[in-house]
C-alpha cells in the first residue's frame, strides 16, 4: 500500500503536543478587528486543544500521527 500524503491545509495549521494533543489558533483573529473588542481580541489570540469530537477527522488529515 502507498504511503499516505499529508494534506498540506492541515500540516500548516495544527500542531502536536509533548502529551499527543492537537494544538489549533481560533478563528475570527485576520480581519474586521475595528469593531472587536480588546478583550475578544486578546482571547483569540491563545491557542486552544482541538475537541474531541473533531480530533479523528485532523489526525487522518496528518498521517505521521496515526
């Protein structure tokens, strides 16, 4: 069987944790930020843990993680 290939969308924007999690930015932090507040601003700018529910659907979109 051939080797599976990465989708590069996904190599790009999540990352792998020392314990195997799947690191992902937040959405809604590229444009329009005039009318967001600062506080909205600076919770989007963390980093967060992909759900559960959406993490069998990233780790077959990075193979080297299955």
């Amino acid at each position: 069987m051939p080797k599976l290939k990465t989708k590069s969308g996904a190599k790009k924007r999540f990352k792998v944790t020392g314990t195997g999690k799947i690191k992902r930015k937040k959405a809604y932090k590229s444009h329009i930020l005039t009318k967001k507040g600062t506080k909205q601003k600076r919770r989007l700018g963390h980093a967060t843990v992909v759900s559960k529910s959406d993490e069998n659907n990233v780790r077959l979109m990075l193979p080297h993680l299955v």
